[in-house]
C-alpha cells in the first residue's frame, strides 16, 4: 500500500464515523492527511513527493492506531498533533485554548506578504492590541507581519495566556509583544491605533448543538450568551476610549452578524472579505463608536 492509499484508506474511515472538521481541515483527506503523515513523522507538504512510497505494515498499523483515537476521542487533530497553522505560521496549542482559525489572520497578512488591513492602517500605526488573545497566534501573525509595531495581547483566562507565551518564546517575540491578564478591556490602559479581538459569540443556541470535537475547547472562550453578544457589546461600548484618534477596531464575530446588526442598530461598520466571505469580520473606527455612543436610541 503507498502513502496516498493509506491516506485515502484512513480518510474513508474519518468520513464514515461521521466526525467533524473544522480545526485546521475542512474535510476528511485532508484531515486523514494530517494525521497519517505526522504520525510517521514525515513533513505534512510532503505527500506530493512520497505519495507512492509503499508503507510497511507497522507504519500503516500506526496511522490506523492514530486514526482509531481520533474518531473513538473526537479530539481535534491539532489537540492531538499538539499544533495548529494560521496563516502557514505554526502554533502550539492545547486543550487550554481553542484550535486557532480566526479569519482575522487573513486580514493582516496574505500569501504575499500583505492584507486587507493595510489600508486602513498608516504610517502612523505604532501599537496593536490583541484582545481575547487566546493562544497568542493574532498577536504573533500581527508582529511578524509588521516589523515596526509592538503588540500588547490579553486574556482572561491564565491557562490561556501560559500557551501564548510558549508561542511568542517559540517565534522570539518577546521583546515586541507583551501579554497580561484581564477581562476584556478592564485592565487596559493606553491606546492603540488597532484593537483585534476574536471574542466569545457562540450563541446559546449554536452551543447546544455543537459537535462533539468542538465541546474539548474551552467554552469560556465561545460562548456569548443568548444572542451571542454579551461580550461584543462590552468591547463596542469600550473600545472607543482605548483608540487612538487613527484607531480601529476589527471584530471577528462568526455567523452572528444578524445578531450583531440587530444588537448595534446604525453602528457604521465595514464588513471585510475573507474566505468565509463578507459576514464574519468587520472594521469600525473610533469616529463612528462616538458617534454610535452619542445615540442612545441606537443601542440595544
């Protein structure tokens, strides 16, 4: 059997047990794929080059061992591997964070070395803020992809936070971004010309039917209450005050843009294109959180 057929042999398996994808795969070959070449300790761009290479007995033995936890455990692959890419940027990550995949990592940089985001951005882009940091991986596919920024990056949970600091150790950003604890904006202080936040904003009702795989991660980082905007509306209501003049905010809030829309009536915002498409991130500057602030009607 060669390597691709035992990809295509174990990716059969995943489909058939009906598991969920999601955390760094979209689908069952890739997912077979991930796993049969980490486990034989091959590089996970090599299938290309070895895909005809037969296998011996004991290698397909331990693919299919891998496979087995992964179905029998509905583990994430990356909780597995322990590691996730975002953006072709490695990450550590554990069962303390959630599998990075915010669509914001798009935004700030490309396969070209450039994003979306540059043109809301100036010159005059000093200092960054990463809020609900996670596993770090915004704030390190941030500072790399702007050498002249320093990154402060946040979180509530400590858990949290020691995997981001094995992130920003392993990518030797130590001196450009500093990470700390708090609860939203609460502990913040300063301002900054860009705040990106991929917050809890699962809403009660997509919590309750969320796939097994999905019920590993923390639910304190997804859950957003009843409409899913318990946090946003904090961070909307805050974040004027910790942006720059030049300051925006770019939100990360999933499937919940009719909750958004309906929690932030008149709220002026930019919806930015990502692979998902034009619902899921979207762009306000500190101009229009005054001006929103300034009528009250508009709020929910």
């Amino acid at each position: 059997m060669t390597l691709l057929e035992l990809i295509t042999r174990e990716a059969a398996r995943l489909k058939k047990a009906g598991v969920s994808f999601g955390h760094g795969t979209a689908n069952a070959f890739d997912e077979a794929a991930w796993l049969v070449l980490w486990s034989l300790g091959m590089d996970l761009d090599s299938l290309e080059d070895h895909a005809k290479q037969e296998m011996s007995a004991e290698a397909e033995a331990k693919a299919g061992e891998l496979i087995t936890r992964r179905i029998e455990s509905r583990l994430p692959a990356a909780y597995i591997t322990r590691e996730a890419w975002l953006q072709n940027v490695p990450f550590y990550v554990d069962e303390r964070v959630i599998v990075p995949r915010s669509f914001i990592a798009e935004l700030l940089v490309d396969g070209e070395g450039q994003g979306t985001l540059d043109a809301w951005l100036s010159d005059r882009t000093q200092r960054v803020l990463d809020l609900c940091t996670g596993n770090g991986s915004l704030a390190v596919i941030a500072a790399l992809a702007f050498p002249e920024i320093t990154v402060d990056a946040c979180d509530i949970s400590e858990d949290a936070l020691a995997v981001a600091r094995l992130n920003v150790e392993r990518h030797k950003l130590g001196k450009r971004i500093t990470l700390s604890q708090s609860d939203l904006l609460d502990s913040v202080s300063g301002t900054y010309d860009l705040i990106v936040c991929n917050p809890p904003y699962v809403n009660s009702r997509s919590m309750a039917k969320l796939p097994a795989e999905y019920q590993h991660e923390p639910v304190l980082a997804l859950a957003g209450g009843d409409d899913g905007m318990d946090l946003v509306r904090r961070i909307v209501s805050e974040a004027a005050a910790r942006l720059t003049d030049i300051g925006v905010l770019v939100l990360e809030i999933g499937n919940e843009r009719p909750h958004f829309e309906s929690a932030f009536r008149r709220l002026e915002v930019a919806w930015l294109e990502t692979s998902a498409g034009d619902n899921a991130v979207l762009l306000v500057t500190r101009e229009a959180l005054v001006r929103w602030a300034r009528k009250p009607e508009y709020r929910a």
